[in-house]
C-alpha cells in the first residue's frame, strides 16, 4: 500500500510527516515473550491412541509477546511499550488503515525505543485452549466455555465513534473512514474469557518495565488503564503513564499513593457524547470517572494531567486516536509530554 507524505489536520490544512522520506535507520529490532507459566493437561488435543483418553502434557500459556525497534543512540530516550484494546492487537500501533506513519515508526524516528505487546491471549501471544477442548470432549460442561467477544462492523463504528450512525461520519471525523473495511481486518476474537483473574498482561507489563530498566507504559481502551494496574503490580520499572480514551476504576488512598509517584497522561477525543443507543453514556461516564481519578492523584501529590483534544481546540478525533487523520499531531502532544514529564525526571535523577 502507497504511504502519503503528509497528514490531515484538518480538510483543508496538509503538513509534512516527519521524517518520511528518509530511510528508517535501527540500530536493532527483534521480538521476545514476557511471562508465562506451565499448564499440564489431557485436553490439548484429541484422544490418545485408539480414542483412548489423552494422556496429561504440558503447554505455556499466559505468556506476551513483545516485538521492539531500537533507533540509533536509543539510550538517549526512555522506551515506550504500546498495548492495543478489546478485540486488536498490536496491529493498532502500526501503518494506519489508510496507508500513513504510524505511532510506533514515528515514536522510533523520533528516537525513542518502542515495544509493542500483544495482550496475554490475544494474537501471536496466544491462548489457553484447554477448556475449550475439555468442553469439546465432554470432560467438562457447556457453562464452562469461555464468552469469545467479537466486535462487528456496526458496534466498532458507532463504538469507536466514526458517526452517530454506521456508515454516516461526522462531518469533521478525523477517523480515515474511507479506510473503515481496512480497520475491520485488524479485529480479532477476544478470547479473554479464556484468562485467570487478575489479567497475566498486568503482571507482564511490570515485568517489561523492569526488563527495560525503566520505560513508558502506554495503553489504549480495554488496556487504558492497564498501566496504572501495572504500576500496582510492580511500580519498580514504570517511568511514566499514557492512559488513552478507557474509563478509570476507583482506587484507594494507598493505591493512589503509589500512582501519585509516578507522572500520569490521560487523553480523551472528540464527540464523548455523540454516540447514540446501547452506548450513549459510556464515553462521557469514563471521561468523568478519569477526570476524577486526576484529581485523586493531584490530591495524592502526584503529576497527573488530563489531555481533552476538543478543550485544546483540536476537533473530530475518534477512539482511534492512533489512526486518525492527525495522529502524528497528537503523537508530538504525548513526545512532549514524555519529554517534559519523564525524561525531566530522570535527568534530574542523574
């Protein structure tokens, strides 16, 4: 697919992508999995020799898979790990649906060192496929299969807020929705009923963080929040927060605590209240639950900030805020905050 020299910010404005037209130089790139644990069981396949029963074997499961690419003098940045929503993978991080720069190539052009995670069961981390078998095989009962979500055309339209309607774009949507059959591709099954509680993501976000020796957690919708869950886990690695567009569950004052130590963005689009049926509350019910959750960790003594785009004057943006026409306009609004929130910090530290 043909990639465009330049960004939408608006249907008549045009500016140049940064760096686009220079070749992408990496010092490194490669891909490696976080987590996991061994699962023994008879139900990983079908019946033994002769239909006799499966005999019981092991298999990893919960693992995450992290694909990276380090820049040239990548040292110079702390490193930023990207985690996708409900029903996508890392995929979201990457070329938009219309064929431009995505966050992860500009982050690295930029010079930052970014990894992208699939979530514990989801994509190339896999899933525990033992109590589907087990159900398959009659080892155990119908109720136990897990609900397997997928999300249709018409949900992630009205959902990701495209338009008031599917198929019908509000009139300044910077979401490419010429390019909406493009973003259905990417939607996958999502087989979290299939995890334990608490969700192995959380626990293998921490550790990343504290692989990398310090690093940005970055997460968007069903994974908005799952950085500052990470943080709870293990706050030893988590340099800075990006919570992107999800709704921000009540914490107590020791959580906050913690949270308050480490610097926080929250960043919500346009349109929270244009959304009609089934879902007509939920953006604006999580843009006040986040609100609210700023003003704990300010109260807490905390460096949190809340990042409304059509408050700024920026207009239209989608719930894929990473694919919007004016991504890369946004991304340098998050580089910014990194460098003035974070990096700071830690070349204060030194």
């Amino acid at each position: 697919m043909k990639r465009w020299g330049f960004i939408l910010v608006t249907a008549a404005v045009s500016l140049p992508v940064w760096g686009a037209d220079q070749p992408l130089v990496l010092a490194s790139q490669g891909s490696f999995f976080v987590g996991g644990e061994t699962k023994t069981s008879p139900t990983l396949g079908g019946p033994g020799a002769a239909g006799a029963p499966a005999a019981p074997q092991d298999v990893t499961i919960n693992q995450m898979y992290v694909q990276y690419q380090k820049p040239v003098n990548a040292d110079r940045h702390v490193p930023v790990v990207m985690v996708h929503g409900c029903c996508l993978s890392s995929k979201t991080w990457e070329t938009t649906p219309d064929g431009r720069m995505g966050w992860n190539e500009y982050f690295v052009r930029k010079g930052r060192s970014v990894y992208l995670a699939d979530q514990s069961s989801r994509a190339r981390s896999g899933f525990d496929a033992t109590v589907i078998n087990a159900v398959k095989s009659g080892a155990a009962p119908p109720s136990q299969l897990p609900n397997i979500f997928a999300a249709s055309h018409q949900t992630s339209w009205t959902l990701f807020r495209f338009g008031p309607e599917f198929n019908k774009a509000f009139p300044d949507e910077q979401f490419p929705v010429q390019a909406a059959d493009e973003l259905y591709k990417q939607m996958i099954p999502d087989l979290n009923g299939t995890l334990p509680t608490p969700n192995p993501t959380l626990k293998n976000m921490a550790a990343l963080a504290v692989q990398l020796k310090g690093a940005v957690l970055i997460g968007h919708s069903e994974s908005g929040f799952f950085p500052e869950e990470a943080a709870l886990e293990d706050p030893s690695g988590v340099r800075g927060i990006i919570s992107i567009e999800m709704g921000c569950p009540e914490k107590k004052p020791d959580e906050l605590a913690k949270l308050a130590k480490i610097p926080i963005l929250i960043m919500f689009g346009d349109h929270l209240g244009d959304v009609p049926g089934r879902f007509a509350n939920t953006w604006t019910t999580n843009f006040d639950t986040c609100q609210k959750f700023v003003g704990q960790v300010k109260q807490a003594g905390g460096d949190a900030e809340m990042m409304s785009l059509p408050a700024m004057g920026i207009k239209g943006n989608s719930h894929m805020l990473m694919q919007d026409k004016n991504n890369l306009q946004l991304a340098d609004l998050i580089l910014g905050w990194i460098d003035q929130h974070v990096e700071r910090t830690k070349s204060a530290r030194r």
